[in-house]
C-alpha cells in the first residue's frame, strides 16, 4: 500500500465537547470561576495549556477540589478565551484586546498570543481612541509586543494624551521618546516638562538625579515659560539642578522668551541673508554654501520660502532644476543657537506630474506644503514630519475650488490657510482633524 512521507494529523473535532459545555454537562469535571461567576469545562481539553495541565499534575488543592479560581480577565473573556481550546475564536474588541492578551500570558497560551497579534496588526488609526490608545500603549510596554498604527496615533494626538493619567505609567524609553520623539516637535515645551514632572512624582523610587539632569539639560530652557520654572526648583528632584536655577536667573522678563528674528538679503553676495536674532542682539550671516554644501549643484534661495522651525531655528525652502524640466525640493535648517545646519529631501507621495511645491511653513517637526494644479482651480495639501533625512507628505485634503495664497502653521498644529479670493481663512487643526471656515475681510493699506 502506498503512502505519503508526511504525518498529517487529524483536527479534533469539539463540536460533542462544545456542546457538553453549553449544556453543563456531569463529564465537564473541572470548575472554573471568577468572582461569583463560575462554569464547568472539560480537564482533558483545558490540559492544552500548560497552567492547567502543571495544575492538575501537582498537589495543588485545586487538582482535588476540580475547582479553579481565576484572577484575571473577566466572566466573559474568560469563558471565551477557555473555548479557544475548543476551537471557537474569540471576538476581539479595542475594550477587551486587553484582558485577552493577560490571559494568554497568565495561562500560558502562545496561539492565543499569537491570534491577538494578528488582530492588532489590523488596528487602524480610525479605529483609535484616546483611551484605546492609553491601553493598547500599557499593554505594548508590559508584554513588549507592537502595534503598527500605535505610534502615529500618539503622534498626532500627544497634546489631548498628554494630559491623560495613564501617560505616567510609561516606562523611561518610551518617555523620552514623548519628550524627544522628532515627530512631537509641535507640542511646547512647557507641557512635555510639566508632564515630566508629574512622571518623575510617580516614579521616585526607581530614578536617579543624574538621569533627571540629562534629560533636563536636552531640553532648551529658553523656551521654558518663567513660571514652569519657578515651579520646578521648588519641587523634587528638580530643586537639585543648577541648570534650572541658572535659566530662571537669566530668564528675561522683557516679554516672551522666544527668539524673534529679523531676515534681510544681503545686497551684495546673491542669495546670501543676514539674520538679526532681536532677542539676543546678535547678528548672523546666512550663507547659501553652508545650507547646501555638496547636496545641491544649483540653488534658489527665496525670502518668500524661509521661516522660523523653532524658537531658535530657521529653514529656507530649496529648488534644483532637473532634467524633466521640474524641479526637486529640500528643506535645509539652521540653528542660530548651536551653529548646526541639516538638509531634509522633501518627497511627496502620489503628487501630479508637472507640479511644484507652491507654499511651505513647518512648525517644529510638522510641516505642511501645497500644491496649486496648473490646469484647473484646485489646491492639494500635503503633511508630515521630519525624519531622519527626508520629509515625507501626504496628501492631507484638496481644495476644489480656489487656489491657496498663504498658509502658514503654529506651534499649537493649528494650520491657517488663505485663498486667492482673500475673502475667508480655512483653519485646520492637526490634532483634531477638523477643518474650520471664517469668513473674514482684509484692508490693503
């Protein structure tokens, strides 16, 4: 008789077992309970997880009494997460993912783990929620496991998330990635310390000075409001830095303590600016060869196209021509404070042929540019963030009817836009994801 090499193994078929559960049956000889909640299944099938069959097997007071007591999950995860043994899938939920995933650890079930990892990995960012996040976030940090739209939830939506209590159980990488993270660039400065000082309350026991004074220092204490930093020298274990004490001394109390700068052409070199820092008195000479250096052949530098990044940052937009006839834009940045400049290649994903980029304005991390289509009335707005050595944007929404004439973005992800026609201003709000139109007249004088 022939024969394959391979062993195939039957599937068990549960459909009589199930339905001795479903009915109670005396050959379920296992009790199961949680709370005043209790249910009957079958040893031998329970036996598949290891904390049954290592429970059954031992001297445990429950291998003689048949009844085990669960103290995670609840009634109704429990008693799916049981017949998972039997066969059914479980009903995942945003609200119950959670409990599903500690009973898979407690009990020791890996196809379990592994069933909820794929379902996460469907997540989408529509489906998140504030508090699904705060969740999904907890249980990522305990059982070290990823979820693909997590991030760039709390990206979007760290100025709601920030507030949430939850936040102050994160672990101190994932902290510092709140606080340092590239793409959270547009939350201020003074609501990432102030959360750092609630975490640091939390977390006394297990922190040390040295490692609050390095985060402390990478932070730049002039945008720190004055009475942020009247609050925290006063408070452990911040009232044992220097650092804080020295920026509240030299805090000026001239008005805001963002750098104002002045930009003007340099009449003479073209393409050269020379930047007034208003607030510290000091001059700086823009040089479109230190921006570019080696990346660019052939560099337009427009005053139009320039503008703050930060309260000490300043980025110019820039154009090479290429062989198509179009031309290939990056950001370059330069920071007064430091002396450092860095090129970002700006890439925008699905753009029509033959466009450029028409407006640009970035606060922080988060940048915005638009496109106007030559051939008809219609405007694309894109969105990203700076990474690493590029720019990547994404058409955020269009404007059908009339081109955009002026946008611009603040700190706060608010971005303004003004059409052709002048005669209203659409504001969208990054965080929020909402779209506002005001009506609005302007005077030219």
């Amino acid at each position: 008789m022939e024969f394959e090499n391979t062993v195939t193994r039957p599937i068990p078929d549960y459909t009589l077992l199930k339905m001795e559960v479903t009915q109670q049956s005396k050959s379920c000889d296992i009790k199961v309970k949680s709370g005043k909640w209790e249910k009957l299944y079958h040893s031998c099938v329970l036996a598949k997880s290891p904390f049954f069959e290592h429970m059954m097997c031992s001297k445990f007071r429950e291998s003689s009494t048949g009844t085990v007591e669960l103290s995670v999950g609840t009634p109704a995860t429990i008693d799916q997460t049981l017949m998972f043994l039997y066969g059914e899938e479980p009903k995942l939920t945003l609200k119950n993912i959670e409990s599903f995933v500690e009973l898979a650890e407690f009990l020791m079930l890996k196809n379990l783990k592994s069933f909820c990892m794929k379902w996460l990995r469907g997540v989408s960012v529509e489906q998140l929620t504030d508090d699904s996040c705060m969740s999904l976030l907890q249980l990522s940090t305990v059982y070290n496991i990823t979820v693909p739209y997590l991030i760039k939830y709390i990206d979007a939506h760290l100025m709601s998330l920030i507030h949430n209590p939850q936040l102050i159980s994160l672990d101190k990488p994932s902290v510092e990635y709140i606080l340092f993270g590239k793409r959270l660039g547009y939350v201020p400065v003074d609501e990432k310390l102030k959360y750092f000082e609630r975490w640091c309350q939390c977390h006394m026991d297990t922190i040390s000075l040295q490692w609050v004074k390095e985060i402390v220092q990478k932070f730049n204490l002039h945008d720190v409001s004055k009475n942020i930093l009247e609050d925290l020298v006063q408070r452990p274990p911040f009232d044992g830095l220097d650092c804080l004490k020295d920026a509240l001394m030299n805090y000026s109390d001239s008005g805001s303590n963002m750098h104002k700068v002045l930009l003007m052409p340099d009449g003479v070199v073209k393409n050269c600016f020379w930047g007034l820092d208003l607030q510290q008195k000091h001059w700086y000479r823009i040089d479109p060869s230190y921006l570019t250096g080696k990346y660019m052949s052939t560099t337009v530098l427009s005053l139009k196209k320039a503008g703050l990044r930060t309260s000490s940052e300043m980025y110019f937009v820039n154009f090479r021509k290429i062989r198509d006839g179009g031309k290939r834009s990056s950001i370059s940045c330069l920071n007064f404070v430091t002396g450092e400049s860095n090129m970002y290649r700006v890439v925008l994903e699905f753009k029509p042929p033959c466009c450029d980029i028409k407006h640009f304005t970035m606060a922080g991390d988060l940048c915005f540019a638009c496109i106007n289509i030559n051939d008809d009335s219609r405007s694309l707005v894109y969105a990203g963030h700076v990474g690493r050595k590029s720019i990547h944007l994404s058409q955020l929404f269009s404007l059908r009817k009339g081109k955009i004439y002026k946008m611009c973005v603040n700190e706060l992800s608010e971005l303004a836009i003004i059409p052709n026609s002048k005669d209203y201003v659409l504001l969208y709000n990054f965080t929020e994801l909402s779209l506002t139109k005001k009506n609005i007249r302007i005077s030219f004088v």
